[in-house]
C-alpha cells in the first residue's frame, strides 16, 4: 500500500534532516507524526517515527541534566486516553479553572495572572473513554516561551479561551494568533491548510468564551462573535456555575474525529465500558489490526451489531465502522 505522504509532512522531513539540537529534531519529528497518513502501509514509518522521537527525547532530557541551553529543551506532555487537546489562553483567562471543572487535576487556581508554570495535564472523562486536556502558561507577548509550540503541533485539537470578563479580550486573541504564526501554526475550524502553505501547522481548534456569568447581558459575548465568529465554533462557560460545560465535552469528542467500538467473542457479549478507539472512516480490518495482528492476518469476515440494518449482520474486511458499533470477528 503506497504511503500518499503530505506536503506537510515532507516539509516536516526535510526539517528534520537538517536540524541540529534535539529541540528541533523533537519538533520536526512531532509533527511528521501528526501529519503522517494513518493506514497500514505507513505503520513501520510510524513505528520508525515513534523510536527516533523518543531517542531524541533523550537527548533533550541528558542536555538538560548537564546543563544545556534551554533554548535546546521542547516541552512535551506523553500522550493518554482518546486525543490530547491543548488549553490555550491570555493570563487569567480561566485555562486552569477550565481545567479543574474538566478533569479531576488539581491546578492552581488564583485572581492573579500567570500561576500556570508548566504545562498541566487532566483527564476528561466523556461517557465510556477519556481525553487529556493540556494546561499550557499563558500565551502573552511578554510570558510566552515558544518551546510550547511543540505540545500545540502534538494536540489533536485545541481550545481558545476568551475572557468575556477582560477589556483586552480582542486585543488578547490577536497576540495569541501572532505569536504563533512565529512558530508557524495556525488556529482554525479544521487542519486543512487554506493557502497552500506546506511548513504550517493548522491546528483544530474551538474559541471558549470563558466566565459567561460575568457577562450576563451577553455584551461581550456578542462582540466576540462579531470578530471571530465565522472563523470558529464559539461556546459561553461558566466554570464557576458549570455552564456549558456538558455541550463542550460533546463536542470535543466530535471535533477528534474518533469513534468508539467493542469488540466481543462469539456467545459472549461486549464490554461497555471498555471500547477500541479509532480514527472515523475507518474498517473491520483496522480495528482487527488493533487488537491484535493476528486478527487482521486471519480475519475472513465479521458481525456487525450497532449500525447496521439488522442486528448480527455479516460484513466484509472493508466495512466503514460506526461510533458504537459490536464486532464480532471471525477467523
């Protein structure tokens, strides 16, 4: 099976075989990952991928035990659960309250700007799996240390807090785009590139008007629309009260692009709480391959509960899957 590799990603390629410090062997490497097709023929590629990036992960980690340039370090948060989303915002504008109503990580929480130090991690919970939110420091002209850019390239997807309760809300936003198109990435509705550019990242992104319970004439929320609107999906919250929260979560799920199936052995039933994730569009014969490799060298056909007209029917190898569905392979 060809590879079909994106413009992107040899852009990606070609940084890499031209970089110098781990830092930026590290970034290169991140986002030939993300930008890799993701199917059978390009498995070994990213397995080869995944070995290069952790040893050169160790060599950011032993330039910074013997006293390295920091400059040299890329922060980077190891992925768990469904998807990583990355919390991007201005000081104070509520990333870490987000976060603490989100997950069950434990930020520090203050009236004061810039407690976030580090980047935080959390686990949502959303129905049957989980999906980590990534707490980033504050994006400001004067805070903001580009070597975060990699957790941003990493992310499946990310969220863009808007402070209602903040007069500098606009002016906050446009910092936040400028400084990372310094590191070449780009926020918007979907990843796809819209002028051709190949050595840019488009990260996926919903704009969160945070602290809705302070702008309750809806002011604010309005101007925000106004501006940034038809650019991006826009969701008031409330921390504090746990407004719009739930359809938040819901569609976080949604934009990761992912569905949910179970597996079960014949006779048997399938666990509920205990699904296989995988990218939307993809077949009977990915999710044998991800159980096990064994099951999609064997597969002959499967039983489909779930999506289909009747329960139990027979599909094929090459059956698009649906969030939901109950498999059950046979060899």
């Amino acid at each position: 099976m060809p590879a079909n590799l994106t413009p992107q990603y040899l852009e990606a390629e070609k940084r890499y075989k031209q970089a110098t410090t781990a830092r930026e062997k590290i970034e290169a490497l991140e986002e030939m990952l993300s930008t890799i097709p993701k199917h059978k023929g390009t498995e070994k590629l990213q397995a080869d991928l995944k070995t290069r990036l952790s040893k050169a992960r160790q060599e950011s980690q032993k330039s910074k035990g013997s006293g390295g340039s920091k400059r040299d370090l890329l922060e980077v948060v190891e992925r768990e659960g469904a998807g990583q989303v990355a919390l991007l915002g201005a000081a104070n504008a509520g990333k870490s309250s987000l976060l603490a109503a989100m997950t069950k990580a434990t930020p520090e929480i203050a009236e004061y700007p810039y407690t976030t130090h580090v980047p935080l991690p959390g686990m949502m919970p959303y129905e049957n799996i989980k999906i980590q939110l990534v707490d980033l420091p504050a994006i400001t002209q004067d805070f903001w240390q580009p070597r975060y850019s990699g957790i941003i390239r990493n992310a499946d997807a990310a969220l863009l807090l808007a402070d209602l309760a903040s007069p500098d809300m606009l002016d906050q936003i446009e910092t936040i785009f400028h400084l990372l198109r310094d590191s070449k990435i780009e926020l918007a509705s979907q990843d796809t590139p819209r002028d051709g550019s190949t050595s840019v990242i488009w990260r996926k992104t919903l704009l969160v008007a945070t602290k809705a319970d302070l702008d309750p004439t809806e002011e604010n929320l309005s101007i925000l629309k106004e501006f940034y609107g038809s650019q991006f999906e826009t969701f008031p919250i409330s921390s504090r009260t746990g407004q719009g929260i739930e359809p938040l979560k819901r569609r976080i799920f949604q934009i990761l692009n992912i569905l949910r199936v179970f597996s079960k052995p014949p006779g048997k039933k399938a666990d509920p709480n205990d699904p296989f994730v995988l990218k939307r569009g993809s077949t009977v014969l990915d999710a044998a391959a991800l159980i096990h490799k064994d099951f999609a060298e064997k597969l002959k056909f499967a039983r489909i509960w779930g999506s289909e007209k009747f329960e139990g029917q027979m599909v094929h190898r090459d059956h698009v899957l649906e969030d939901g569905d109950i498999i059950e392979f046979h060899l």
